[in-house]
C-alpha cells in the first residue's frame, strides 16, 4: 500500500518577490527604531522636552486611518477572491482616500514644525523625528502608487478569483506600510 504525504505549503500572500523588498524595509526600519532608542537613552530629557511638543492627536488619527485603510485593503483581497472586481475597486479606492487623509495630516503636521523652525538640525529627537516619519511618508506614498496601478488593472478586469496575486502583493506591501507606522506611532510620539 503506498501512503501519500499531503503537499502542506504554506505560501505567503503575493508575489515572493515583495516579500524580500518587505524584509529589507523592515530592516531598515528596524535599525532605525534601535537607533532611535539608543540616542534616546543617552538624551532622555532632550527626548521628553522635543516630544512634548508634537501633536499626539495628529499621531492618532493617522493610526486610525492606517489600520482602517488596511481593512479596506483585506477587504479588497477578500472580494476580489470571490470574483467580485468592482467591489475590489471600491475597497481599493477607499484604502486610497484613507492614504490621502494620512498624508494630508502629516503635510499639516510638517508644515507646523518648519514654521515653527524646527528642522533635522534642531536637536536629536528632531532628527529622528523628521527622518522617521518622512522615511514613512514616502512609503505611504509608494505604497499608494501601487494601490492606484492594482485599482486600475482591477477596473479593466486585470484580476479573478483565480488570479489575484497582485492584489495580494500591493496589500502585503500596504500592511507592511501600517505595521511600520503602529511602532513609529508609540516609539516616537508616546514612549517616555
């Protein structure tokens, strides 16, 4: 009698491919926090004193935004699995208007601080501060580069229920965008 063994892969969500870049920018990102926190424990009051003045509701309300827009994005894989591209779109575009609001917030945020005078040259924390979430910004941008491309090939009916892997690698991308942002929020606007 021969016995077969179940062919159990696990494949992750996407394109492989994105799964490398995604690492890469975790990496990067992480050896950013760690060096954000070790400036910080060499600079504790410096830390305190700059980070008292930025606006923690601003932080918030993007946090907000993000994991909401990252639902969006689920459901989106979630429709497009059942073959159902125009609700693909309409998530898609919904994820999209969310991105817009985090931008939108941070350029009001920015805007705030270098009318104030504040730049990378400032202090420490400033640095980090501007380099950190501006480093993110850009991604959030990227991110809704490839959100906008996926919309457009999903309106034309570019993806299926049998072929949505595109679909899967922009939101694998997009969650690694909020994934960033819900350790930068804590890390740079509430840890003391």
């Amino acid at each position: 009698m021969k016995t077969t063994i179940p062919n159990h892969t696990n494949n992750l969500p996407g394109d492989f491919a994105i799964w490398i870049f995604i690492f890469a920018e975790l990496l990067v990102f992480g050896i950013f926090f760690i060096a954000y926190a070790f400036a910080r424990s060499y600079n504790v009051e410096l830390f305190n004193t700059s980070q008292a003045t930025l606006t923690r509701e601003f932080g918030a309300i993007n946090t907000i935004v993000l994991i909401t827009s990252s639902y969006f994005v689920v459901q989106a894989v979630a429709a497009i699995k059942k073959n159902q591209s125009n609700f693909c779109v309409n998530w898609l575009g919904a994820a999209l208007f969310m991105g817009t609001i985090f931008l939108f917030v941070k350029i009001i945020e920015f805007s705030e601080k270098i009318s104030a005078g504040i730049s990378m040259s400032t202090n420490l924390f400033y640095m980090f501060y501007l380099s950190l979430t501006f480093f993110h910004f850009m991604h959030v941008i990227l991110g809704m580069i490839i959100l906008a491309a996926i919309l457009l090939k999903a309106r034309r009916g570019g993806y299926s229920a049998t072929n949505h892997t595109g679909v899967e690698t922009g939101a694998s991308y997009w969650h690694m965008v909020d994934l960033v942002w819900i350790i930068l929020f804590p890390l740079v606007y509430i840890i003391h």
